[in-house]
C-alpha cells in the first residue's frame, strides 16, 4: 500500500527523548494504541511499538480475598525502563576500539617495554615475528605509539628514552637552493622593471578552466606599466603550446618584438621552462624564485577564454 503521509517528516533520525518516554508511559496507561501514540507525538508507529517492547515490566496486582492474598502479573510499559534499555544499547553501539579486543597483547607488550625496555618497533616487530598473536590483535608501531600517548598502556613516554630523544620535525627549515633555475633570477630585474617607469615589461602567466579538463588554458601577458593585457588561448598547459603561442605571437609583431617586449617575467612552472632560449637576444626572461611565485605582480584577468589576440582596456 502506498503511504502518503510521512508523520516522521520533523523528526527523522532523532531519538526518542526521556520527556517522550514518559508520555508515551501516560498515554499508555489511558490506553491509547501505538499508533495513536505516533500520532500524538509525530512519530513513527513502528519506533513506539519497539520502545515500548523495550520498556515493557512485569509488575504484580496484589488483592486480598477472604483472608487470602492473591498476586496477578501482568504487563506494563515503564519510561524508567525503557530510558535504562536505551542507555545500555548506546553503550554498547558502535565498533570496539582495537585496544579492548587486544588485552593479551597489551599485557605481553608493557612487560616487554617496562622490564626488558624493548621499543614499541621492537614489540610489535617480535609479536609478529614470533607469531605469538593473531594479525588483528597486533597494531602497527604508529598505533602502538598513539595508545601510549592516550594512557590505554601502563607504559608512558618517559618510559621510552628513544622517544624523548627523537626529533619528529626539524627545527631548521628546508633548504630550497638546490632547486635548478630556469634562467636570470627576478632579483636581476632592472630597477626600471621594478619601479614601473617604462613601458615594455611584462607579466606571463596561464590560466585554467574551472569546469573541465578539456576547457582550453589561457596564456596572459600583462604590461606593468599600463596594466594592458594580452590573452592567448592554447590547446594545453606545457612548453610545446607556450612556445608555439610565443612564436605566433613574435611573428605578427615582427621587428617591433624587442621595442613592446622589453623583459618578460615568469614564475617556475614547467610550461615556461623554453621560454628563456627561445626570446634569447630579443626580449629579457627573469624568473621568480622557486616556491615564491608570488614575487611577480598579480595578473588580473578581465576577458572570456577566446581564441587570438585580444588586448583588454588599460586599468
């Protein structure tokens, strides 16, 4: 039979409260079916039919008769005991941490680690060596390590001298030097470069669609000076299709080359790493240094991904 009506719409995935329990403990004894009780308390009547099953006691109606006494058991729905089923069920739920499945192992490891001082490399390289435990119960050394660090094991870290003795981060920064260059650094540059006093200085850079793979990348020049912009589309982020862009774009310019592109800088992407050999001799190629991009100034970019030359209005 098709439902229509979805009585659980405000209150789906959401347990029954003790404040519920309790009315559904009054209803029941003004003997209101389960599904009356669902409707009361928007509720699904299949979750009031398992809370009460829960929540049912046997309870005794003692009565006296003649001198005697007689005792008539029956049965009864019992917030109290349906709120106690529901405290014992969430204690229960839930995987159980590895920790609590491996006791022998826990045991076994601290005497290895507080009497003969083993490392936890050590243990859980011998445990698995000698075949002592079965495979879910030994933990790998990083695990064993973070059950130390939680206090699950008799073992503490002023226990293991090795460990107060590694040094799990250098204190010294990596060194970037031996990075290759690609060709003149930026701190090369002219000051007429830096300054933005002369026209003729350029920022490249290449931009790639958001939306999909296949979307074309956009190759942009920007003037220092004027903010003028030139775009290219090319088929593909690498230095085959930058080249190619580069040598379209010295074609139609032709001799007027070196006069409108005077320096050119880059940052350490791959697809700019022929871009110094082939403008050698006609326009000046600087580098930012590696990891730092961010030396260049930023390129704006104000045009839709189109094919050709398109130079966009000075800002």
């Amino acid at each position: 039979m098709t439902q229509f009506h979805d009585t659980t719409e405000s209150v789906t995935g959401k347990h029954l409260s003790a404040d519920e329990r309790s009315q559904i403990e009054a209803l029941k004894k003004t003997h209101h079916s389960n599904r009356a009780i669902a409707r009361i308390l928007d509720r699904a009547p299949q979750t009031i039919h398992n809370e009460t099953a829960r929540g049912t006691v046997t309870q005794l109606r003692r009565q006296k008769d003649n001198g005697k006494t007689y005792d008539y058991p029956y049965e009864t729905y019992s917030s109290a005991a349906g709120q106690a089923a529901y405290n014992n069920r969430r204690q229960h739920c839930g995987r159980p941490p590895k920790w609590a499945l491996s006791d022998p192992f826990v045991d076994w490891a601290d005497r290895q680690m507080l009497e003969h001082h083993w490392s936890p490399d050590a243990v859980v390289g011998a445990a698995k060596f000698m075949d002592a435990f079965s495979d879910p119960v030994v933990p790998s050394t990083t695990t064993l390590y973070d059950w130390i660090d939680c206090g699950i094991m008799r073992t503490k870290n002023i226990d293991l001298p090795e460990k107060l003795q590694r040094r799990t981060k250098s204190k010294y920064s990596r060194s970037r030097e031996h990075q290759r260059p690609m060709g003149p650094s930026i701190s090369q540059r002219p000051e007429a470069v830096e300054n933005r006093q002369t026209f003729g200085h350029w920022e490249i850079d290449t931009v790639i669609g958001e939306q999909h793979k296949q979307d074309p990348v956009l190759l942009t020049l920007v003037e220092r000076q004027t903010r003028f912009e030139v775009l290219l589309k090319i088929d593909s982020k690498d230095a085959a299709s930058v080249t190619d862009a580069m040598q379209s774009l010295s074609d139609r310019i032709g001799t007027e080359m070196s006069t409108l592109f005077k320096s050119i800088t880059a940052d350490n992407g791959t697809e700019f790493s022929a871009l110094h050999a082939q403008l050698k001799g006609t326009t000046a190629v600087y580098f930012a240094r590696p990891y730092a991009s961010y030396e260049r100034a930023p390129v704006r970019i104000s045009t839709s991904l189109s094919a050709g030359l398109y130079p966009s209005t000075p800002a």
